[in-house]
C-alpha cells in the first residue's frame, strides 16, 4: 500500500492559511467499504489505518519517517500560490487612468 504525503489546502470556506503549513502522511483507503446491514452504516471494521493521518512540519520530517518504517510514500509536491495585486478604490479615480470610468 503507498501512502501520500502533502501539504494541507487552504479551506475553500475560510480566508485564513491556518494549518496549511505542515505535511501529512496519509494511508489512504486499503480496504473496500461495505454497508451494515442492520444500522445502514459505512464502514471497514478491519482498516484502521485509513482512520490515521501524521502531521510533520516538513515534507523532509515525513519522508524521512516513511523511509525509517519502511512505508512506500508518494510525495505530492504543492500547487504554487497565486499572487493578487491589490486593487485600490483610488485608483479609479486617477488622473493617469487608462479607460474611461464605467458603471
């Protein structure tokens, strides 16, 4: 079984970077799921180990544990971040604007 070892998106629903800074190790899903029949649940009695996820503090941490404990690991690597220019309300008003101001 190969785990994966990422960064962290930022949450699509928050603005903040929190916790997108440290490394996971994922095991990923080894086993199929299967319903119970009497309660409806999902569920892999016998995988535990799609329930554990390590945190390191850098992707160096997490390969290094993988290889100490024999774990085949694909690193992902991060998308790069996009940079915003900042826009400012003044600007619209500029002298030296280059359009015409539209509503």
């Amino acid at each position: 079984m190969t785990t994966r070892i990422y960064r962290q998106p930022k949450a699509a629903g928050q603005s903040g970077f929190h916790g997108t800074h440290t490394w996971v190790l994922d095991y990923g899903q080894s086993a199929q799921r299967h319903p119970d029949p009497l309660m409806g649940w999902t569920g892999s009695s016998r995988d535990t180990q799609s329930q554990v996820r390590l945190r390191f503090e850098s992707s160096d941490a997490a390969v290094a544990y993988a290889r100490k404990h024999a774990i085949a690991y694909n690193l992902e690597q991060p998308a790069p971040a996009h940079t915003r220019k900042p826009k400012v309300y003044a600007d619209n008003f500029a002298a030296n604007r280059v359009e015409n101001w539209t509503h």
